[in-house]
C-alpha cells in the first residue's frame, strides 16, 4: 500500500512540476528580467560592470547565462533559452533544498516540503525569473548542504568551503543578508558552546578568501572601487530613493490573478495566509528546541540558525520602502520549510490521540490536493500570459536602431549612452555621480530617444531643455524622438 501512495504522490508531483515549467517557460518577460538580460549583453559586449555600467548586483548569473548568448545570439530566441535554464536552476534549488530538510529534519518532513515549495504562490511567480536572487538561493542551498557535511565530519575543508559559499550568496543577493547574518551568529554559538572554535576559524577563513578574492577580481578588471560602493552601499540608497512604496502586505490580496495566476477567490489565497501563521508556530518550537537542548549538535545548530534566519528576514521586510514579488523570495522558502515540520510535529511528535492524527492528516491531505489542482489551473492560465506584443516593439527598435549606436534610456540589446541601463532607476543620487544625462547625449552623439514624454520630464532640467530642443517625436511611434537635423 505504501508503494501505491509513494507512486500516485511522485505522479501528482511530477504533473505539478509540468504545469510549473509550462508557466515559468510562457509566462511574460518581467522588466527586471530584461533588464538583467542587458547586463549579460553589455558582458558580451566586452563592458564592465560597476565602472561602463551601474549594478548592484555581483554578476554571477549574468556570466552564467552569458555562454548561453555567446552560442546562440541576441535574440528573442535566445530570451526563451535563458528561461529554460532558469527553470532547469528552480528545480535544482527545489531538490537540494528537499535534500537538505530531509537531513536536518527527516524524511517525513521533507515529504511535505517539496509539494509545498512547489505551491507556493509567491515563489510560482518570481522563482523562475532572470533574477540574481534565485541563483543566489541556489547557492544558499549548496551552502547548507557543504555545512552540513562538514559539522558531520567535522571537516575543516567542508566548512571553509562553505565559508566560500556564504560570501557568494551574500553577493549574490544582498536580499539574503538578514539570513546570512543570523546564520553566521548561529554557528558561532554552536562552536563556542561545544569547544569548536578552531571550526570557526575556519570558516570566517573561507568566508574572507572569497571576499578578498572576488574583490581581487574587480581590481585588476579596475572596477574595484565603484563595485565596493554599488554592491555595498548603493542598495540602501536605493532603497531609500525607489519613488513608489509598496508596503509588506501589498499582494496579499483575495483576486490577483498575478499572484495566483487566475481571478476570483483561489483557496491559493488562503493557503498564502495559512504560511507564515504555521511557520511562525513551528519556528518558535524548533527555537526553543535549539535553546534548550543547549545547542548541542549540528542538527540544533541549524534549528537555531535557521529559525533566527526566519525571524530576522521578516523583520527586515517592514524595512524595505518598496517590496516588489521578487522580495519575497528570500522569506518564503522558510514558510514552506517550518509549515512542514509543523504538519509532521502534529502527525509524529505532539502528544495526542491517534485518532486526532489520522483526522489531521486526511485533512491536510484533502486541502493540498485542493490548492494543488488550483495552482496546476492557475500555472495553465498563467502560462497562456505571453508577450508577444511587447516583444514585437523590441525586435522594431531593433530594426531602427544600428547594432552599435548608443540609445537613451537604453533598449535592450543594444548599447548605453548612460550607466543606468534598460529597465534601471534614475535615482536623483545616481545623475549626481554620474552627472546630467544630456551631457552623455553629447558625448556619445545620440540621434534617438525612444521613451514617454513623462519620463523624460523626469530628468534634470538641463537635460529635459536638450532633449525638447534637440529632438522630435516620430510622429508614427510617439516613444521615439530623433534628433533634429538642423540646416547650415
């Protein structure tokens, strides 16, 4: 009987994952995915990070995806071979995730960790996106793994490792800094208590090598300086600047057919509630677990460590000015790992009648198989999404605008008049470093402009004065003004 459940679960799955690649592959581009895109076209294009172009973000999915375009082109194509591999980098982040709560908090709890962290609304949305942030959880994965092999083995090799893994994933996503933080505060607590602290010192080794080498890196690129200040500095900046406020709770709402992928009142919307309540329950047990267990073993160090990581990421998001989808992301991989200890607490480990259990666990798997078919309809639906109209306006700029003529405010495969590439925020403290932007009109000789008249009464006074009298609408395409051609 238990081989019939195990198979007709690994079907239900495997039918999930179809519909969720189905959705990631046919969902429309996101403006943040076209603007990383740019990134790995300017790479390409033998540009700089930091120093030709502004980032902050370090590059290591865009040189990840850049062999990908470097093969096959800059096209629309290729748009679609770099969703394949962002799908193919979801589903390993998935498994070694699985993997992992499987070592730390068994079998029976990874069981119901993998069809959670695939029905969960949030990640469904943003997970498979060009986005720095999910290559980075894909490096936070590898890390919990490397850690948990080494506080096994007791390995000094394995923890500098993943001391070399944290930094990564730190640069990868400065989103991901409250976790790592709280990480980095759990393990010493572990070491300290249990007499381990030449362990530690191994791993703030690996930690450091990988911040001393990848800035190694940036200083013979001889970017060093502005990469320190744009990885480092600039997202509180820019956090601060960003026009449009979004509060915490902004996509919590009963109809979003963005967040839940169909219109109407989904039980999505409810199991997006039911989340962070179970994860907060299960993660204040395994808390007090680690406390008063004293932090004895690895096993209660990741209960310590991953339950204040929990805690802090939180916190930290009522901090941020604007909370877009892709925020969520580093916050809800914990609401799919404690809601899954907190089922199999109450199926293995609580203290009640037999009865109340087997209740419990028809239940709870009646109201997945719920939100399961109604995330599988709503990843249908979302999968009929596409772009193909705003794709279309690409491939025409491309047609107008040459390979190598530079364009304001940038379109996308083509190259930059200004350091604030497709799709990035003019923030007020960015044109004071990087000055008026009809200055760097001048300079590289831009002959068209294709953005909306409100954007570019955005800009600095000067530079609005230049482009008004220097330029004219294209009166079949109102987004494109070409430079006036004045008689002698």
């Amino acid at each position: 009987m238990k081989k019939v459940l195990f198979l007709v679960y690994i079907i239900l799955i495997l039918i999930l994952v179809k519909s969720i690649a189905l959705s990631g592959y046919y969902y429309r581009f996101d403006n943040d995915e076209l603007y990383h895109l740019q990134k790995v076209f300017l790479l390409a294009q033998g540009y700089k990070p930091y120093l030709q172009f502004y980032s902050v973000y370090a590059p290591f999915l865009h040189y990840f995806l850049l062999p990908i375009f470097l093969t096959f082109g800059f096209s629309v194509k290729t748009l679609y071979f770099a969703k394949i591999a962002m799908i193919c980098l979801f589903l390993c982040r998935v498994i070694l995730m699985t993997f992992f709560v499987k070592k730390i908090f068994g079998q029976n709890t990874a069981f119901w960790f993998l069809p959670i962290m695939l029905m969960e609304p949030f990640t469904l949305v943003t997970g498979m996106q060009t986005r720095p942030e999910n290559f980075a959880l894909l490096l936070l994965s590898v890390f919990l793994i490397i850690l948990y092999y080494a506080l096994k083995s007791q390995s000094a090799k394995k923890i500098f490792l993943s001391g070399i893994f944290l930094t990564l994933t730190f640069f990868g996503s400065l989103k991901l800094l409250p976790a790592v933080l709280m990480i980095i505060l759990g393990l010493s607590i572990y070491c300290f208590l249990n007499n381990k602290k030449r362990l530690l010192l191994y791993f703030f080794d690996g930690l450091i090598a990988a911040f001393f080498l990848l800035f190694l890196f940036f200083y013979f690129s001889g970017n060093m300086l502005p990469a320190f200040q744009q990885l480092l500095l600039d997202p509180l900046l820019l956090n601060m600047t960003i026009p449009i406020s979004t509060p915490f709770n902004f996509f919590y709402m009963i109809e979003s057919s963005l967040l839940f992928g169909k219109l109407g009142r989904p039980i999505t919307w409810i199991w997006a509630l039911v989340l962070p309540m179970a994860a907060f329950a299960a993660s204040y047990k395994v808390f007090l677990e680690s406390i008063i267990n004293n932090v004895k073993s690895g096993k209660y160090f990741f209960y310590l460590g991953l339950s204040l990581a929990f805690f802090v990421t939180w916190i930290s998001m009522l901090f941020i000015n604007s909370v877009w989808m892709q925020y969520y992301l580093p916050l809800t991989w914990f609401y799919c790992l404690f809601t899954a200890v907190l089922i199999n607490d109450i199926q293995t480990n609580i203290k009640i009648k037999t009865a109340f259990r087997q209740i419990f666990t028809i239940i709870m798997i009646i109201f997945l198989i719920m939100v399961g078919k109604t995330t599988y309809e709503g990843n249908l639906v979302r999968s009929t999404g596409s772009n193909t109209i705003e794709l279309q306006n690409i491939e025409t700029l491309w047609k107008i605008v040459p390979l190598k003529e530079k364009t304001f405010p940038n379109i996308l495969f083509r190259l930059p008049a200004y350091p604030i590439i497709y799709g990035g925020t003019l923030a007020p403290y960015m044109i004071e470093r990087f000055g008026p932007v009809y200055r760097m009109l001048q300079k590289n000789n831009v002959n068209i402009i294709t953005a909306e008249e409100n954007y570019i009464r955005s800009l600095d006074k000067d530079s609005q004065n230049y482009i008004f009298i220097n330029f004219k609408k294209d009166s079949p395409n109102p987004i494109i003004w070409r430079r006036i051609i004045k008689s002698i």
